[in-house]
C-alpha cells in the first residue's frame, strides 16, 4: 500500500464500466473516477488501460477527467459498531448518507462504515500477559457491543508475534491503540479495535468442521420436514408471489443463531423497511431481547447501482465470518440470489463476453459455487467452534426451476425448500412445496431431535410425508373419476393430509401465536395430528363410516391448535390430545355396542 | 465549457447516432440536433468516449441527413421544468406541451434521471387505500406508497378498471383525493382519448397530470417518458405535500421501446432478446415511488402491464411481479362470463396488504376474512374442475356447495358495476353473506370471536 495515489485519465464511460488510463493499477484495486469521486473496482487490465466496475452512476463524468488507483481491493471495516446497522453494497451505512446527502443517495460520498467518534467499553483478555506470543484469532479482549453481542476483539489474520502491551479497560474509540505486537522481524504492530478484509477473499480458520445441531427456525416445515444445520447451505427458490421473502424474514426473526446478517441484493426497498421498522420491536424467542441487537442489514435495492449489488453478498459473507470467528452461530440470508447473478450478466454483457446460458457468463457456476462454500461449521483461530449458514433466495425467471441460477444452486446447497405457485395461490403458507423441496441434514438433525424432543421424530416426520404422498396419488384419482370411487380408508387417508397440511405445515407469519413455534410444540402437533389420522384409521378398519369421524368437531379444533397454544403451551396441546383419544374411545365403544346388539 | 456544434456525425441505425471527436462530452448529457431545414431533436449521450460518442435521439432517426446536420452538446442532463402549473396539463415524454399551451415555465428544474431513494429514509407504507372494489379492498388490499400493478391482456378492461380506481381511491374515513400523474407510453389514440374524457368527466382533470406517448410517436421518447412522469410526481408529492396515483399504461410497449433500443445498441440479450439490464431498468422505474420519513406527500403507483398472449411468465410481467408489492391479474375467462372487474383472485397478490389491514385499519375481522375466501375459493375451483369432468351430479352434498359458492362469488363479489364504490364495510359483509353458505366448523380460518360476531346462519339470513 503506497501513500502515493497513482492518477490516470478516464477514456471511456458506457454505463456503468469505465476505461481508464493508468499503468501499474492491479486488478481489483479500488479506483476513484473523474472529478466527483465515484468508487469502482479494476475488473480486467490491458496494456496502460483498465476497466473499471463502478459502484455508482457515471452521469456527468467525461473522458478526460483524472482517475486515480487507492492501492487496496474492496474491503470492509471490522470491528464493534457493526450490529443493527444498515449498510449499501459496499459497506457505506446509509443512515450517516442520509444525514449527509438527504432522502436520496448522493454519488461520490466517501463514510466510513463504522463511527470514529463513538467509545467503546473494552476489556483486556486476563489471560494475556506481555511477552507472550500471540497469533491470528487470539482475542485481545472483549466490547460489549450490544446487550446480546459481546464483540470480541481478536488478533487479525496475518499478524502473529510477541505481545508488547494490551490497553488497560477503557473508554476507546475504535481507532485507539489497544496493542503492540512484535512479529519476529522484531517489527511492531499497532493493532485497534477494528481492522479491513478484502471482501473476495474467505477469512481463514483452523480447519472445517461437520454440522452437528439444527438451525431452529421456529417454521414447523422447515424444522420438522426440511431441516438446515448450523453451518449448512440452503437455497429458496420460488416465483415471484410464493413468499420467499417472508420465508427469508421469518427465518431472520426466529432462528436460533447468534448474528442474523441480512443481504437485501436487488429486491424492494420496502421490504428492508419492514426489517428495519419491524426488529427494534420484536423481541428474540431465545434472549428476549429485541432482535435489531443481534441484526445487521446489507442493502442494496433494486434501483441502486447494479455494480454494487455484485459486491454486496461478498460485503455480507466477510461481516458474517468475521462474527463466525468470535465463535458465533452466523446465519446470512442473501435475497435474492439471481439478482447478484443478474448483475454479474449485466457486466458481462457490457464487456461483450461471450454469454453461454440465457446471456450468463461462462463462470456464472463458479462464482455461485465459491460463495456457497464460504458457509460451513469451522474450527476458528481461536481454537473455539463457529458458523456460517448461508440461505440464498432464487427468484427464477417465470418460475422455471430449469434456469441457469436455480438449477446451479441446486448443484451445491444442501437444503431446497422450493416454494410452489399452486400452493401461495390457494394462501397455503409457507408454500414450501413437500415434494421437490429437500433436506441432506434429516439423519444428523434426527439425531438432535430424539436427544432433545423425542425419540419418535424421524418415524414421524416419515409417517406424515408418506402420507402426503398417498395424498398425491389419490387427488389424481379423485380428479379423474370422483371422491365418490374412494373407500372410506382412503378418503379417511385424505382427510389425514389434509389435517397435517393444515394442522401442521401451514403457518402464518401474521399469526402473533403461530408466527414462531417451538420444536416441542412442532413434535406435539405433529403427533396430535398423526394420531387423531391413526386413531381414525383403526376405527374405520372395524368399519365405523368415514362420515361420521370426518364431522367430529375435534377436527375442527385440532387445525386451529397451532394458534390457540403458544410455544409454552404444549401441555394443553398433549391435554387435548388425550381429549381426542377419548372421543374416538368413546366411538369405538358405542361401534361395539351397537354391533353387539 | 463553451457549448460547440459539430458536424462530425458519422453513423445511424436504431435511434442512435455516433458522432466523432468531440472531447469532453459527459456521459447522460442532453444533446440537441439541428437538420438542415432547421428542425430540432433532442438525444442523451449513452456512451462517452474520447473518439466518438454514442447519442439516442428521442425522436428517431428518420429522415435525418448525417452530412447535414449540426450536433450541439448542452452540458446538461435531461431535466423537466416543474410548478403546480403542470396541474391540467398534456405534455409529452420530455415535458413539452402537447396541448396546444405554452411551455411550462419555472425555476425548478429536475434532472429526469432521478436517484435512488435511500432505504433508510423510506417509511413502511401501511394506509389502507380505500378503491371501492371489492377483489381490491377485501382481498388485494392497496396502501399509500404501494406500487401494484394490473397484469392485463390485449380486450380486458384494464382502462376502464384503472379510470375507476382513479374516481374513487380515497383513504378510508377521508376525503382527500389523489393528485394523479399519468403516463401513457405507445397507446392508441382512443384509450388515451378515453382517459382524457374519464378524467373530465369525473371532474379531476384540474387534477391530473398526462405526459403521453402514442403508439405512432417516435419510440424512443417511451424511454424518458415513465421518468418524466415520475419526476413529475416527485414534485407533486415531496415539494407540494400531495398524494399522488401514479398511473402508467402500457409498461409493456416500455419495454419493448427498450428491446428496440438495446438492439440497436448491440447489448447481449438475455430473455426473449430483452436486454439483461431490463430488471434493473423497470425497478429504476418503479422503486420510484414510496413513503419517506418526514414529509407529508406519498407516490403510489399503479402500473398497466399487458401480458403478451396472456403469459405471465413473459419477461415484462415476470420481472414486474419480483419488483412490484404484488399484482392485480384479469382473467379472460371472467370477462368472457361478463362479470366486470375480471380479476382473478389467485395469482393476485397485495404484499403490503397485512399492516394496512385490521382492527386499527379497516376491521378486525378482515385478515382472517381474506385468508378464508381464498382458501374457500381454491378448493371452490377445484371442484368447478372436477364437476367440469365428472359431471356436476356426481358431486357429494359438500362439493356441491363448494360449486355454488364459486359461482355466488364470481358474480357478487368479484363482479361489481364499473359505477359501484363499495365501502370496506360492505365487503366485508358480503364476504361473510357468501361464506355463511358453510358450516361453521368447516370455517377454520376464522376465530371462533369472529364466527361469532359475524356468522349468519341460515335462519338469521
């Protein structure tokens, strides 16, 4: 890095891809064009010339006007200040741009993502001592940063030696001189709170871990039929209208991580609004305090620039491994995935690439993968355990799961929860649709599920999607030719989907009771649901008529369950379901009475 | 510096020209071009280099003799003069008069371009729009601040739904009417005709703002058109504190300007030759609009897309859909069956409906009213498809009733009179009329409070 800032010439503006002048600048340097300042990133080099990607509309500039290289990639700031705040595409906070430059987003501002100004509590790590010899990871001491987030202040990667001094506790702002550490060129270094990573390159850690615990969602089709694990990948692909945003914000809202990052890459802006008036207010199932503390938004919207947008997933990824390195469960939700894709076409197509599917580049695969593999349950520097969950929504084009995103993604996540079309037009939320969707963690999660809630789960969760199954097979039939060719075990079979479609996977976000389930309250509805389908069953079998189980108004009320117990209510549910035994109890005897006679 | 003319055009095809060395042209820069006969265009620079720059003339490219023009360069980006004098006005894609009316003067000039609206100053629209129809009201719920947009097909009434709205869309409880902006790009003489007359004949022409592009007029103009209109809006709305409808007619004909355009240009083409960049461009376009902190006015926007041979999963309804908070969807099989508005209620989607509704809002009963006339009339069109092949005697007592109340709701809820401005009150109650068909019990997405409250039986009717 040289304090000597290389200048150029700009030579050509088209759109957002800028051809300058200027020999020596490196690929993926930081690059500020023409006389108002505007950022972009050197993306290919030829000769004394360089195109540059930048992060803002090029309105106004001229070929001619300077250009000049800033020596670094596209990095972020690390460090406390972080949580609930809202940054752009490349980590400027927009409320400090809105104070500057008003309701819309002036070009050419140069804010700092973290506050210069604010102090900071720090407390030096007592296992420390001067003289010891430290390396990447090691935490130097701890910074409340919010209620819920002790921000621990670690050695940054590449920086390894003995410890001169730590700082005393304190009041400190962020660029205050908390330790010196003299590597073995007998250099020393000046370390704060904060530090910058290049954004396109994965923070290292000790070595990969295999998941071990589920991600709790609180969304009982999720946890009980497609599980995810902390540390896993998963992808949302849906049309437009099947819901993937509110499936992405409940996810957001009530799952069990420590850090919730959310990448607002291309979407509306009113839905970052709705995260961003929404979570002050709401309050964590888990720590009961409100869930902004432990939430960070990364926005970039649809109307901004389309440059930035690119950038904006890697901007979220580093921020999360960054937490994932204090040892943090880390879940980052990047909506939507094919608009980060779209804009990798959009550059390419500028840059006359040769498009191979759809107008995507060549490396369209690649790219998706790389970012998909910075998810994982690692060993951190720190010699503790942390995570990455990455959820990425798909937004296929006329909701065709054949196209170039989706079906790439498909090829390396591990959990698909693909929403359906037919299912959100008939208001059947979350439209996860129970046959395309899949999860490659149900044996792991099982094995969380029988320790913790019970041991019946897998066989369980294997009963009710065996019976959706038959439900299926049996619509079709009833399709063709009428319920009336039923006999009155299979219609009985399709009232008991319809239960478990009801009783158990629909659940709405809107709902106050049913917005978050428990795993218990998950397990009991399952299980109240599959025994009133078993119990049924058995009593058809010694010949009672399907009508008349079908009107019990039982059936009625087990549907409605989910919204009239909350998650600490689960006894009243296994209450009721024990009522419900005795219903069908009592039908069974006056069967046999009857049949006595 | 100082304003040149050059003669140096040396190419056109598509709407564009390229004109050689002029050194110091900024990108996005207004141009004007001067033909022989002393006729004037006006164009953008879209690519700016040091040998040649690229300029899109909003007029086209007909009949112009490149040996024989004059090219001047206005330092300036595109930009339209604003007062509340726009107010009654019909200007076109560029903010000139269209009606025979001098210029609009005034010292407030706007780049057409806008920016975009930072996130954090946006407010979370959730002021229930009173529309008067009950497909909108009860179960598509708009709010200020919402962009939704009617998916229609080439014969639906989409006008004529779009000039109701216009009439009666009011807040609920209020009776401030909305300034309405709007813009028609590639119409034909006669649905803008049809407006211009809806508009005077309902009185709000003092009211109204047209910026209009006709279907003859040259293409390229569609381009600037929505952004003028748009800015526009923004001045109705942020300088003026008004409420402002935006209505805009046909995004599709937008669209394809663009196609035509990014051809010419030789853009790589993604879906059906649309350029890559057409997500970006349309929610340039509709991100437009929206409720900020602080300030009093709003822009909600109600956009007209036609869908090409009824395809929703055409590229221009497609990408709207993921832009837009939801979608109204006419259908062709309830027109053809006379009921008016045909709007098919499935694929339609409000997505801002769920905290402009309830208690606080509209009434409490309605979320959970909504949720159960959609669930009931998806199973209702399930059966109408299993009476339609097994013959509606077939059907069980239960199915039988699903049948009548597919068809009670087509006409009483769905079909309304283009005059009828039904109140939320009265939705609701016909929603709970036609729903009262049911046993209670087969009701589940009602609370029992709400059954109680509002559930007729047979002998109570």
């Amino acid at each position: 890095m040289t304090d000597q800032h290389r200048t150029g010439t700009v030579r050509d503006i088209n759109g957002p891809i800028v051809t300058i002048d200027l020999p020596g600048v490196r690929s993926g340097e930081q690059v500020r064009i023409g006389e108002i300042g505007l950022v972009g990133e050197v993306i290919s080099l030829s000769g004394r010339q360089a195109v540059v990607q930048t992060y803002e509309g090029t309105d106004g500039v001229r070929p001619g006007e300077p250009a000049m290289g800033l020596g670094w990639p596209l990095s972020v700031e690390l460090g406390p200040g972080l949580m609930g705040g809202i940054f752009d595409g490349v980590q400027r906070p927009l409320s400090k741009i809105a104070l500057q430059s008003g309701d819309y987003i002036a070009r050419g501002l140069d804010v700092p993502a973290l506050d210069r100004a604010r102090q900071w509590a720090f407390e030096p790590n007592p296992e420390l001592e001067p003289g010891q010899q430290i390396g990447p990871g090691m935490v130097l001491g701890t910074v409340p940063e919010t209620e819920v987030v002790s921000h621990k202040v670690l050695v940054p990667p590449g920086v390894a030696g003995e410890l001169e001094e730590v700082a005393p506790a304190g009041a400190y702002d962020i660029e205050s001189t908390i330790a010196h550490v003299r590597d073995a060129k007998g250099t020393s270094h000046r370390l704060s709170l904060y530090h910058r990573w290049p954004v396109r390159r994965p923070r290292p850690y000790l070595q990969r871990d295999d998941g071990v615990s589920p991600l709790i969602t609180g969304q009982r089709v999720i946890d009980t039929f497609f599980p995810q694990l902390k540390g896993g990948k998963g992808a949302v692909p849906g049309p437009f209208g099947a819901g993937k945003t509110v499936v992405q914000q409940q996810i957001a809202r009530w799952s069990n991580a420590d850090i919730v990052i959310y990448v607002g890459c291309g979407e509306r802006g009113n839905e970052l609004v709705d995260v961003l008036e929404s979570f002050p207010k709401l309050e964590d199932p888990y720590s009961g305090r409100k869930l902004m503390e432990r939430t960070l938004l990364v926005a970039n919207t649809s109307n901004m620039p389309v440059v930035a947008r690119e950038a904006s997933i890697y901007v979220g990824l580093t921020m999360a491994e960054y937490y994932r390195d204090m040892g943090y469960d880390v879940v980052m939700l990047a909506d939507s995935t094919s608009r980060w894709a779209e804009a990798l076409r959009e550059v390419s197509g500028r840059l006359g690439q040769m498009p191979v599917e759809e107008g995507y580049p060549a490396y369209l695969a690649s790219r998706l993968a790389a970012i998909y593999e910075r998810a994982g349950r690692v060993k951190t520097h720190a010699a503790g355990s942390g995570s990455v969950t990455l959820i990425g929504a798909v937004s296929p084009p006329g909701g065709d799961f054949s196209e170039p995103v989706t079906s790439h993604t498909k090829d390396i996540i591990e959990t698909f929860w693909a929403l359906s079309k037919e299912l959100a037009d008939a208001r059947h939320y979350p439209s996860i649709d129970w046959v395309t969707s899949f999860s490659g963690h149900v044996h792991t999660a099982a094995e969380w599920w029988h320790e913790v809630v019970d041991r019946r789960w897998e066989q369980r969760r294997t009963e009710a999607l065996a019976l959706l199954a038959r439900d299926a097979e049996l619509s079709r039939i009833v399709n063709l030719v009428g319920p009336e060719a039923l006999s009155d075990a299979q219609r009985w079979q399709l009232e008991g989907a319809a239960l478990v479609k009801e009783g158990v996977l629909q659940q709405s976000a809107l709902d106050a009771v049913d917005t978050f389930c428990s795993p218990e309250k998950q397990f009991a509805l399952l299980d109240l649901c599959l025994s009133i389908y078993d119990k049924g069953m058995a009593l058809i079998e010694l010949g009672v008529p399907v009508s008349e189980l079908a009107e019990m108004p039982q059936l009625a009320k087990a549907r409605r369950c989910k919204s009239m117990y909350n998650s600490d209510q689960v006894t009243e549910i296994h209450a009721f379901a024990r009522a419900v035994e005795q219903a069908f109890e009592g039908i069974r005897l006056e069967y046999a009475k009857e049949h006595a006679e | 510096m100082s304003i040149k003319e050059y003669r140096t055009a040396s190419r056109a095809h598509g709407g564009l020209i390229a004109v050689q060395h002029t050194p110091g042209v900024a990108f996005g820069d207004r141009v004007r071009i001067t033909d022989a006969r002393g006729g004037t265009r006006d164009g953008q620079v879209i690519r700016a280099a040091d040998e040649e720059v690229l300029i899109l003339v909003f007029e086209g490219i007909e009949d112009l003799d490149l040996e024989d023009i004059w090219v001047r360069f206005l330092d300036e980006p595109v930009e339209i003069a604003l007062s509340p004098e726009i107010l009654g006005r019909e200007l076109n894609g560029l903010g000139e008069p269209r009606d025979g009316r001098p210029p609009v003067l005034s010292n407030v000039r706007r780049p057409v371009g806008g920016a975009a609206i930072n996130p954090a100053a946006r407010t979370y629209p959730r002021e229930f729009i009173q529309t008067g129809i009950s497909t909108i009201d009860g179960l598509n719920s708009l709010v200020r601040g919402q962009k939704l947009p009617i998916f229609s097909g080439s014969g639906l009434p989409h006008n004529r739904l779009a000039a109701q709205i216009v009439r009666q869309a009011k807040l609920k409880d209020e009776d401030t009417s909305f300034s309405i902006v709007f813009a028609a790009m590639g119409v034909s003489y006669a649905d803008a005709k049809f407006f211009r007359d809806e508009f005077a004949n309902s009185g709000v022409l003092r009211n109204v703002v047209m910026f209009v592009n006709l279907a003859d007029d040259p293409p390229v103009e569609r381009l600037t058109l929505p952004r003028t209109a748009l800015t526009a809006a923004e001045y109705l709305a942020y300088d003026l504190d008004r409420h402002v409808l935006v209505v805009m007619t046909d995004m599709t004909y937008y669209a394809e300007a663009l196609r035509e355009v990014a051809t010419a240009k030789g853009d790589v083409p993604a879906r059906k030759g649309y350029p890559g960049y057409l997500y970006s461009d349309l929610a340039e376009i509709y991100e437009r609009c929206g409720r900020i902190h602080e300030r009093h006015g709003s822009i909600t926007m109600m956009p007209v897309v036609s869908m090409p041979s009824d395809d929703i999963t055409h590229p221009i309804p497609d990408l709207t859909g993921y832009i837009t908070e939801g979608q109204i969807v006419l259908s062709r099989e309830l027109q053809n069956q006379g009921i008016y508005p045909p709007v098919h209620i499935s694929p339609s989607l409000s997505r801002l409906m769920k905290d402009g509704i309830g208690r606080d809002d509209t009434r409490e009963d309605h979320p959970h009213v909504a949720a159960q006339l959609y669930a009931l009339y998806a199973r209702a069109l399930e059966t109408r498809n299993l009476a339609s092949i097994i013959g509606a005697d077939e059907l069980s007592e239960r199915d039988r009733r699903y049948l009548t109340f597919a068809d009670d709701f087509d006409k009483r809820f769905v079909g309304q009179d283009e005059a009828e401005d039904r109140s939320i009150d009265a939705t609701l109650n016909l929603a709970w009329e036609l729903m009262s068909a049911f046993p209670r019990e087969m009701l589940t997405r009602l609370s029992e409070t709400e059954l109680a409250k509002y559930y007729r039986t047979a002998e109570s009717q």
